[in-house]
C-alpha cells in the first residue's frame, strides 16, 4: 500500500493518498487545497484516484474537492450532516478572507458502519461528531492498520468546538466511545500535525484524562 501525506493549504490540513500499488487506484482523503502537488504525487505513484472522502467539511479540508474531481472524475463522498458547511463554502471563505473555491455534487453520504472500498484498500466509516455534527474517522483494518482522525483528535490535543455545530460534550463522547476502544498501538494519523498513536492520546493528551 502507498501512503503519502502532503500538508495542503493555509492551515496545513494533512491530506492522504492511498493508493493499491496493485491496480493503481487511489482514494484522496482531505483535499483542502494544493492540488497540483497532490497531482504531482498521484502521477509519481502511477495512480488514479477513485473515491475523494472529506473527513468534514471545513473549507480547510475541501476547497479542493471540485477542482481534483473535475480533473479525474473520482466520487465525493462525506457525512449528509456536513452538507450545509459544504453548501455554504462562500460563508467559510469570508471567515478567512479568502476566494470561495468552487463545489460540486456529492456522490455519496457516508454513515457509521459503512465500508469505503477501492482495489485492496477498505476503510470503516466512524461517526466522530463535535468538531463538526457530519465529522467522520477513517478506520483502515488489517495489515495496515491505522486510524484517519480528521479533525477530532490530535497529537496532544482534539479538535475546536466552538465554530457550527461544534460540541465539546459531543467530540469528547466520540473520542471515548469511538476512538478509544481501539487498541494502544494503533496509528493515528490526524487532520493537522505530526501523527501520534491512541495509546499515546490515552495517557497524556490532557483533554482526555479522566476519560
């Protein structure tokens, strides 16, 4: 399996790239900008990418979306409770002072338990909302294992709750309800910043104390 992660856009949303070196097909999750470079790196590993999936969709983590899927024809999938933050990008662009990126249809609404599946790779959807009410993990089983966090849970800290639909009660739930019920030495690879492991978040990430 490949799996690269390229830092995109004004905040540095983590985007991932993983890729079957088998068939060439990828899927992209959290294309917040810089698409180029995420072609770039696409094209050095001989991949097309065939499923986008957006953990949540704060601007940082979609702008994008439309511009990766009207060059390859990959399918958008998120959580159906994020589509009002996608549909009102524009709102989100002023917030930064920024051009409102461009949008386009989303193929598929993910739910908890859902399986997103390309070649050989297979990713188990988890509802983590409280950063966002549609805030979504990515759970990759297997030899491979490892966690995709969006913006739920980092290295030392978890995600804000204060912009829509935010909810500290909420995120600190999904962590341990969630999150946490995987085993120590999982990987996670979070929305922004270096990637950590749950048992590391267990033990000193000062939010979750107590948990």
């Amino acid at each position: 399996m490949i799996h690269e992660i390229l830092p995109v856009g004004m905040l540095a949303c983590n985007c991932s790239i993983l890729g079957d070196e088998a068939t060439g097909e990828a899927i992209v999750i959290d294309p917040g900008d810089d698409i180029e470079r995420v072609q770039e790196i696409l094209t050095r590993h001989n991949l097309t990418p065939r499923l986008i999936v957006a953990t949540h969709a704060h601007i940082d983590h979609v702008a994008g979306i439309a511009k990766l899927q009207n060059a390859t024809g990959a399918a958008v999938l998120m959580h159906r409770e994020d589509l009002p933050l996608y549909q009102n990008l524009a709102t989100q662009a002023a917030w930064l002072g920024v051009e409102p990126p461009g949008a386009v249809e989303v193929s598929q609404f993910l739910k908890e338990g859902d399986a997103v599946r390309c070649g050989s790779l297979s990713l188990e959807v988890l509802h983590t909302p409280g950063h966002s009410p549609g805030s979504l993990s990515l759970h990759m089983p297997g030899e491979h294992r490892r966690i995709f966090s969006g913006d739920t849970l980092f290295q030392g800290s978890i995600g804000r709750t204060d912009l829509w639909g935010g909810s500290l009660d909420q995120i600190l739930r999904s962590i341990h309800e969630t999150l946490l019920r995987f085993p120590d030495d999982t990987p996670v690879f979070p929305g922004h910043g270096p990637q950590t492991t749950i048992g590391e978040e267990r033990e000193l990430n000062p939010f979750l104390q107590g948990l």
